[in-house]
C-alpha cells in the first residue's frame, strides 16, 4: 500500500504595497489634524509675511516680497521687544531649572506626606494662565496685596509697591510669577529623571566616601544630561511664546517694559491691523528660535559624546 504525499499549502502573506496602504489608512486619522491645525496654519503664516495683508473684509493683498522683513530692521520697537523677551526667556528658564531641580531632589527623598507633597507641586501648572495671571495681580495689588501687607509688617518697606505699574519692578515681578507657572512641568520631568537612575551608583560613591555634593556633581547631574537638554529645550521654547500670562498681568506696559516679542506681534496685527507686518515678525522670531536652539543642541549633545 502506497502512501501519496501532499505538499504543504503556503499561506499567501500580503504584500508590501498592501501593508503599506493600510498603515497610511490607520495614520490619516491623526495626521489630518496635525495637517489642517498646524501644519497648514504655520504654513499660511509664513506665507502672509511676505505680503501686505490688512484687516478688513475684501482688502486687496499683494505680495511685497521682502518688504516687511526691510521694515523689521529697522523698527526698533520691535527688537527692543526682542531684547525684553530674551531676558525674560533666559531668565525664566534658567531660575524655573534652578527652582525645580531643588524641589525634584526634595520630592525625590522619603519625605513625609511625599504623595501629598508631589500632588501640591503640580498645582500652579494645572490652572489656566488667565487664572494664574489674576490672581497674581490680586496679590501684587498695591493697596489691597496681600504681599504689600506682609512687606509693610515685616518693616522691609515704607510704602505700598506697584510691583506690575512700576518701570524697575514690572518685568522682575513677570519673571517671578514666569517661575512659578512653569516649575512644576520641569520638576516633574527632572524627577522621573531622577527616579530612573540606578541607586547601586549612590551606594558605591558612599563606599567610597563620595559626600552628597560630590554624587550630586558626579552621579546626579551626568544621568541628568539628557533630560535636562530635553526640558530646558522645551522651556525656552515655551517661554519665549509666552502671550496670556503676560498679556494679562501687564498687557506689555508700563511703557513697554514687558512687551514680548508675541504681545508686540499681537498687537500689530489685531490692534493695528498689518496682518503681513505681524506675520513677519513671526517669521523671524521662528527662525531666531530655531537657530538658537541649532547651536544650543548642538553644543550639549557635542559635550555628552
């Protein structure tokens, strides 16, 4: 008796055009968003730059060229804001890491009520900028400031201070409450760094004889690297576009003292209506960005190698 051998069915496997269109049905979803919200908008924008947009209904735009960008150079207005918004940026940034990095570490001990502590910590970043941004002139109010009342007890002044109406104390009071907004984003970020850190490292720097300072300098920040190029990136970032809570805590005044690069922006377009002026200025303020950010990368990642 005779056996009769079957050869083995091959089951057919898609091909790859197939697979492919069936990744890009699944992707369409998110990117259409993506597309339509931002990346169209970004688009446009840059476009309208080298026009002569106005507000109005059925105003006639022209291209102009670089016309808008010839103007911007010499509009001292426009870069003395840029110089505002560079020290706020700079100054935001760097005292929010400082500022942070301090309470990562605390959060990072065995604390008691750690969880509490941690869930506190998140508070100023989970409230709207409006809100955050009223109820700091609230309490910076000259007359009716709480702050004004403590200072005034404490003896540390005379007189009531008008933190946000006074040339000297404007920005410094912006860059303060800056801080405070922003911190709890970078500390969280700092601490799920530290979190993630081998503990065996600590333990043999103290046997060793490494002190706290010295696996501070040694451990802590090397690992930290990444991260902080990360965060510190997206805070410029994220400060430098700064509207809302400055336009309500001082709308750019008093005579311009915290008028950012955005307000400045703002303010062209939707109170003076040059729509392609604002546009430029946008245009430029992107590519500052990117180029600072270029050369910021750049010379960590450099450093890390």
């Amino acid at each position: 008796m005779t056996a009769t051998l079957t050869a083995p069915t091959q089951v057919k496997k898609p091909g790859k055009p197939k697979q492919n269109r069936e990744a890009i049905l699944l992707f369409l979803p998110a990117l259409l968003p993506v597309l339509i919200l931002s990346v169209y908008p970004l688009i446009r924008g840059i476009a309208l730059g080298f026009t002569d947009a106005r507000a109005g209904l059925h105003v006639e735009t022209n291209f102009v060229g670089f016309d808008n960008f010839s103007k911007l150079l010499h509009n001292n207005l426009f870069w003395d804001s840029f110089r505002i918004g560079v020290i706020w940026t700079l100054s935001v940034t760097i005292l929010q890491f400082v500022a942070a990095l301090g309470l990562a570490l605390l959060l990072n001990t065995d604390i008691k009520f750690r969880g509490v502590a941690r869930t506190l910590a998140l508070i100023p970043w989970a409230m709207p900028p409006v809100v955050v941004a009223i109820m700091w002139r609230l309490l910076l109010h000259p007359t009716n400031g709480p702050v004004n009342e403590i200072l005034q007890n404490l003896h540390l002044t005379d007189h009531p201070i008008n933190f946000l109406g006074n040339f000297s104390t404007a920005l410094p009071a912006v860059i303060v409450v800056g801080i405070w907004v922003g911190m709890p984003m970078t500390t969280v970020t700092l601490l799920a760094g530290l979190q993630g850190i081998d503990r065996t490292l600590y333990e043999a720097a103290a046997v060793d004889g490494a002190g706290a300072w010295s696996q501070f300098w040694n451990i802590t920040l090397p690992q930290l690297r990444t991260v902080i190029v990360a965060i510190t990136s997206l805070d410029m970032i994220w400060n430098f576009n700064s509207f809302g809570l400055v336009y309500v805590l001082t709308a750019g005044g008093p005579g311009g003292k915290t008028m950012l690069p955005m307000l400045f922006a703002y303010n062209e377009a939707f109170r003076y209506g040059n729509f392609g002026m604002a546009a430029a200025m946008g245009d430029v303020m992107v590519v500052i960005i990117i180029l600072f950010l270029f050369f910021y990368l750049r010379n960590r990642l450099r450093s890390e190698a």
